[in-house]
C-alpha cells in the first residue's frame, strides 16, 4: 500500500524539508522588510532630532566691560552692512552746463529758503526732562532725589530724556558681542533662586540672541530654559528668522518649541500660520530692539513714552506696547543706576498661564536691560537684577584698506 501511494510523488519525510525551508524562507523576508523599515525609521527619527535641535551657540570670549557713562549722541540709525560686500559702482560725473553770460552782469537773487532750510542742520528734538520727585519715586530712589537737591542718577536721566538723533552726528552703530548677568529670585510654589544671562551676539549682519535661566542650584537645577533668537540686522532694527526654546524641569520629560520666521508668515510652535507683521520680534529678541529702539530714538525713553511692535509668542501673535511709567534709581554691585521702569499697557482680554514682561532700561548702560521682572500672577513670578557690569567681546578688526606688503 505504501508502494502504491509513494510511486510518482514525493516521500513523506521529505514534505516535512520543504515545509522548513519555506517557513526559513519566510522569516528571512520578514527580518529583511523588519530591518528596513527600522533602518527608515531610524532615519526619520534622526531627521526630526536634527530639526527639533537648540541652534549651535556661538562662542565667544568677553574681554572687557562697560562702565557706566552719559548715552552718546548718534545720528540716523543704518543698516550693518554684509559680509563681503560689493562697492557700488560710480556714477559718471554730469558735465557741467556752461555758464549763462548774463548771469555775469544780473543782480543776485536770494536764494530760494527751501534751499537754506535744506543745507541747515535739523535741530534735535526738545522733549522735557522727567522730574523726580519724592512723590513720585520708588523706594529706590536715592535720599538726594528725595530732597530735592539732584542727583547724578537724575541728571543721567535728564540727559538721555532730553537726547535725540542728531543728523551730522556718528551714525548708531550695533555694539560688539555682550553679555549681561543677573540674580534670580522670585516665587514658584515657594522662594525660588537662581541665575541668569542675556548674550547679545553679533557675526557681520547676522544676529544671535540667547536668554538662558536657571532655576536652583547650578550642580542640580530644578529648571533651566534656554531661549534663543537667530536672524539678520536691518535699518529698522533686528529681523528674525527663527525663535528656539529648550526648558527641563527635574523628573519631566525636556520641552523643545520653535517659531520659524517666513518672508511672508510666521509658523507658531502650535503648527498656527499667521501673517508675518511689520517689525515683529519673539521672545528673545524683543529686549535687545528695545535697546536698539531708545538708543536711536533716546526721546521715547520719558514718563509718558512708549514703544510697541508685533511679538510672537510660541502659541500667539499680537501687537506689545510698553509704557514708560516712572524713573528709579536702582541699587546695583556697582553703585546706583538710573533707570526707566516699563510696563506693558493692559490687554482686553488675558489669556490663562500668560506671562508680563516688565523692564528697567538705564542710559548709563547704552540702554540695557538691568532689571527684568517675569510674571504669570502676583504669586508666581521670577525677578531678574542685573549681578555686575556688562561683559563685551573685543570689537572685530577693521580690514585695512593698504596693499600687504613690505613698507617703503
């Protein structure tokens, strides 16, 4: 019987080989299509770190620092001009027409006032002094000011209040790499403590702007936040590219959003498009314009002023205005220092967890932030108070015009 049903096929032992190589066969296919999918995924997964990764910091070494001094008078603010930047062209001199024979034996006319009022200087704008009264001063505010008799902080504030973009004068000029250094304190479920640093870093036209907290003590924080601004100089002021935020709070996972600054829109850390407004800074940024904005245009800085621009926040877009609301004199590591407390002007409508920025901006510092105060609510708020002078980088060497050679 067996004979008869093995003739022509296959022997009963060998069906059990085939059966083996076929299931070996299929588990070889699907290890392979496992291993590519993984090698893809891999790929994907690195593409997205790469893309969700803090831009590079650029480095750089602080030499000196500022002291502080009267703010200087500048002229119209210019663009920083790029990198390797082509000279334009001459344009061919105009011959000049001949002159006209009756013109030798005519009267003189008056030259039209047009014209003299053109080839006059413009003179600078007169904007009064704030007065700092005892009334009207912080608890900071010196005993001098509070007599009556005044005082080198008032002073200081006298002089920039009444400074201005004089034309003739050096044109502004953005300062070399600088960075500030602050003590924190403040209240998050109880005193909390810390440091802080606010870096302003220029490369040609291209600008960085790295705002770094830490919450805690420096071995073991409890929350560090790493805020980072990237983009170009212009006329107007800073143009940003792209915002970056990295916080880590102990026993959470690390945070990571970005905004991303198109031609023409501006792609919130919510994936929101909206349309990219004239002049609009980011978290970062948004202090160092404000330096940029007062020492151009020092007549803002006075009870009463005020500045505004478009920010965009990781989740939202809207239109900021700071008020100038009074003078203080704040107690620092290094004396006193006058300064201008801004305040931003209420909003209609306040959204939950949305936080206030306040500032003190001081002339003596060319117009640096000194004291910055962060606030969800009364209870939950960080202080920022500037810990010693500004650090700037040595000024980048002007390219020499001389052929390189040996000397005559």
């Amino acid at each position: 019987m067996d004979r008869q049903l093995n003739v022509g096929g296959i022997p009963p032992h060998r069906h059990g080989i085939g059966r083996r190589v076929a299931w070996i066969g299929v588990v070889i296919v699907v290890l392979i299509g496992h291993l590519l999918a993984t090698r893809e995924l891999s790929q994907r997964m690195s593409d997205f770190s790469a893309a969700q990764a803090m831009p590079k910091r650029i480095e750089v070494a602080y030499v000196r620092t500022i002291e502080p001094e009267a703010p200087p008078v500048v002229g119209p603010p210019v663009a920083a001009p790029p990198k390797s930047a082509p000279r334009a062209p001459r344009a061919p001199r105009a011959p000049r027409p001949p002159r006209p024979v009756a013109a030798a034996s005519a009267p003189p006319e008056a030259a039209p006032s047009v014209v003299a009022e053109a080839s006059a200087p413009a003179p600078a704008a007169s904007v009064p002094a704030p007065v700092v009264a005892a009334s009207e001063s912080a608890p900071e505010t010196t005993a001098a000011a509070a007599s009556g008799a005044p005082s080198d902080a008032t002073a200081a504030l006298a002089a920039a209040a009444s400074a201005s973009a004089v034309p003739g004068a050096p044109p502004f000029e953005w300062p070399v790499s600088t960075r500030l250094s602050y003590v924190l304190n403040g209240n998050y479920r109880g005193d909390v403590n810390g440091t802080a640093q606010v870096e302003w870093i220029r490369v040609d036209d291209r600008y960085q702007v790295n705002l770094d907290l830490v919450i805690g003590p420096e071995f073991s924080p409890l929350i560090t936040r790493r805020m980072t601004s990237e983009g170009t100089i212009a006329a107007s002021g800073l143009v940003p590219a792209r915002y970056d935020e990295d916080t880590q709070v102990v026993m959470r996972d690390r945070r990571r959003m970005s905004v991303v600054f198109e031609p023409d829109a501006v792609v919130l850390a919510n994936g929101q498009r909206r349309e990219r407004l004239e002049g609009v800074q980011d978290t970062a940024s948004q202090f160092i314009q404000m330096t940029y904005v007062f020492s151009t245009h020092p007549e803002r800085l006075r009870v009463g002023g005020a500045v505004a621009f478009p920010l965009a926040l990781p989740r939202a877009m809207d239109n900021y205005v700071y008020e100038v609301t009074e003078p203080q004199t704040l107690q620092t590591p290094f004396g006193a220092l006058a300064s201008f407390h801004l305040k931003p002007r209420p909003r209609p409508t306040r959204r939950p967890n949305e936080l206030t920025v306040e500032l003190w901006i001081a002339p003596e510092l060319r117009y640096l932030p000194v004291r910055i105060r962060i606030e969800q609510d009364p209870a939950t708020f960080i202080d920022l108070m500037i810990s010693g002078k500004p650090e700037m980088a040595a000024p980048s060497p002007v390219p020499s015009s001389e052929p390189k050679g040996k000397p005559p």
